[in-house]
C-alpha cells in the first residue's frame, strides 16, 4: 500500500473513531447527513425483509446502529469496523446480548470462515478503499451460497455530486487560495456508476436482484447545508423515485446481489 493509501486509511479510521460516542446520534438529528443516513439504513433493512434467520455479518458497523433491528428479526448480528474506538463502544453497549458480536477488521481480508453469512452488509465503505475488487471477492467468499451481499455507494451521476466535484469543491479551494487558508487534510470520497459498478460484480458471478436510489437533494452544496429542514423535505418527497426512470437523481445506490 503506498504512502497516500496509508495516510488515506489512517485519516478515514481517525476521524471515525473520534465520533465513536456520538456517531449514532448523526442518523436522528435534523441535517441532511442524518436524513441521507436513515434513509439508506431503511433502505437496507427492506432488502433484509426476505432474510429470516441466520447470520449476518455488517462490514464498518460503526456504533452498531443496525443491530436492534436485525436482532429483533431473529438475526445473529457480526460487526467487523477498522476503528478501534467503534469496536469498544459496540462492545459496551451491547455487552449483554450474546447474539451480538463485534471486532475489529477490515472488508479486503474479512477473518471468518468460507460460506459463515447468510447477509453480508457493506454500508458507507467501498468509496473509502482502493481495492473494490478485493472487497468484493472477500464478501462473496464469506456469504453462504445462495446468500445475499449487500452494498451501498455514492451515486456519480447525481446532480447533487456533479455540482460537488466540478463546481463547488473548486470554488472553495480557490478561496481557501484567496484568503490564504491552508485546507485541511481531506478524506477521499469515490464516487460509482450503476452500470460499472454491477458489471464488475457480475464479473464475479454474483447475480444482482436489486437496485434502489436514495437521498434526492434538489439544494446544491452549500444550500444544503444552509437550509437543511428544507433540503430534507424535497428529499422525502422525491423518494418514490427510487426505483423510476429518475432513480439517478439520488445521491446514493444500494446494489442487492445473491451468491
């Protein structure tokens, strides 16, 4: 791994791990960030709803905010994340439940045995790493045949991101430059093609069974931001796109595939 995939993966675990105790108060609070993150979590627990028993494994768990749900479906619950800082507060909250287990790892080398899960969710990590293939061929080897992998990703095609990447973040470092401000270090943040995206799991034999959009933002960065009760209200109401001609509107897929 080279010097800037290190610094990448160090800034990445850093920053999460120093929210550990308040991250899961990011997906019920008033933002947009909240509402872009309720709306994904639900949108994976409906493609969950088929799952009825078995055990699946959450990659970057986080503060476990998706193990009552699943536990209360009757689910043995596995949340492997890179921080350290997650990994305890998960312990400690969830120390008395003994369906519920935790660790520390990481998607390109997932330490459980061939065919262990009957799920295997992949939320808000593929655009953090540098090796897609890598996870991928990990989540196929530990999802049971005939099992469901999960993955969430950041849509490239959504005006939201477009406005982002070639407008927006270019005028902000250009005044940065102007009032002479030094950026901070930055996580990268990819960004994925429905269609690329689902050739290359096919490439692994995983036949995708779903897609779904999610998160319509019609205020552009840093409206967004500005006005956020608002942001989310235009969300919510777009919402039944998710499966439309429009579905690329959304800031955000989730690809539902079956080994």
């Amino acid at each position: 791994m080279s010097q800037e995939n290190i610094n990448q993966e160090e800034l990445v675990v850093k920053t999460f791990g120093a929210q550990a105790k308040i991250y899961a108060g990011k997906y019920s609070d008033k933002s947009s960030i909240a509402h872009s993150f309720s709306i994904r979590r639900q949108r994976v627990y409906e493609m969950l709803e088929e799952l009825k028993e078995g055990k699946v494994l959450d990659i970057g768990c986080g503060p476990g905010v998706m193990v009552d749900h699943l536990l209360n479906k009757g689910l043995e619950f596995y949340g492997v994340d890179l921080s350290k800082e997650m990994i305890e507060q998960c312990k400690q909250d969830f120390r008395h439940i003994p369906s519920a287990h935790f660790s520390v790892g990481r998607i390109e080398k997932i330490e459980f045995p061939d065919s262990f899960f009957n799920a295997v969710v992949c939320m808000g990590v593929v655009e953090y790493i540098d090796d897609d293939q890598g996870a991928i061929r990990e989540m196929k080897r530990v999802a049971k045949p005939g099992g469901f992998i999960i993955i969430t990703l950041p849509n490239k095609q959504s005006p939201y991101r477009v406005w982002g990447r070639s407008v927006y973040s270019r005028m902000t470092k250009i005044i940065k430059k102007i009032i002479k401000r030094k950026g901070s270090k930055i996580i990268v943040h990819r960004e994925y093609s429905e269609v690329k995206y689902i050739e290359l799991l096919k490439s692994f034999d995983l036949k995708v069974v779903d897609v779904v959009y999610y998160n319509f933002k019609l205020l552009l960065s840093p409206l967004d931001k500005i006005a956020p009760k608002l942001n989310v209200f235009f969300s919510r109401q777009l919402e039944f796109l998710s499966r439309s001609k429009l579905r690329w509107l959304g800031t955000g897929f989730i690809v539902k595939a079956k080994k």
